[in-house]
C-alpha cells in the first residue's frame, strides 16, 4: 500500500483559480462594497469565511449573483483579504491591519483574526 | 502494515495561463 503525495497541489489548486478570478472565468458572483465590485467564485468565498459560509448555504440566498457587505467594511481591508483567500497571502502592513483585522471579523475568518491581532501585539512591543 | 507516501514536489497539474 502506497501513495504519491503531490506536495504543491493544493497551492497549485489555488494558483488556477486565481488566475480564473483574474480572467473572470466562472467567477459567479459579484461582492459589492462600498459600491466597488469584486468578482469571485462562490466556492472560494465560502470555503474561506464563515459569513459567505452561511449565505451560500442559505437556500434563499445561494443564487444570489451580487452581494452588498455592510457599507461599514473597508473595500480596501476586503480587497486583501480576498487576495489572502486565492494566495494564502496576507498582506499585513501598519496602515492597513486594523482595517483588515476588522473585516476579517466581520467576514468570521478567525484564524486570521488571531494572526492580525498577534501582529499588533508584536508591533506595539517593539 | 504501514502506508508509503511518495512525496512528489514538483507541480501536480496544468497551469492555467495569466492570459490566452
């Protein structure tokens, strides 16, 4: 009994698709914050964010083709955080964290929530 | 009887172009 692990291909997985979100090849819907758009695949969305998680697998709302977040959330803090979801990428910079931080709240992306709040630890330490 | 796992690095599939 054995088995061959291909050991990059959950990051080459996501690589693919985000060249699609890119192309906006099958991309199914359309997030609207603030009024800006971001294309995206519903499947990504909600593998990653618990709030997406939750709308996706609400009958009523699932065929939804755009989506308005709450006129609260930072398109900017959205924007990285929808790379991280495609990259695995976070970009953490001091001007940008709290507004990261924030909306990753608001979307339930706990893990990162933790790490943004561990980098403002660290940050005020040093 | 334990599993062998052949670890594989290089890439797995296709890559998708940035552009056609």
């Amino acid at each position: 009994d054995s088995c061959i692990q291909f050991t990059r291909h959950a990051s080459d997985v996501l690589l693919n698709l985000n060249r699609l979100r890119s192309r906006d090849v099958l991309t199914d819907v359309t997030i609207l914050v603030n009024r800006q758009p971001f294309r995206a695949h519903k499947t990504v969305l909600m593998a990653c964010s618990g709030l997406f998680y939750s709308i996706f697998t609400d009958s009523l709302k699932c065929n939804l083709n755009a989506i308005s977040l709450d006129p609260k959330v930072d398109p900017d803090g959205f924007a990285i955080l929808l790379g991280f979801m495609y990259t695995s990428r976070l970009s953490l910079r001091e001007s940008s964290i709290v507004a990261v931080m924030n909306t990753a709240v608001y979307l339930q992306m706990d893990h990162v929530v933790d790490t943004c709040h561990r980098f403002i630890q660290s940050s005020d330490r040093s | 009887q334990g599993v062998t796992t052949i670890k594989e690095m290089g890439r797995s599939i296709h890559e998708i172009p940035r552009q056609d």
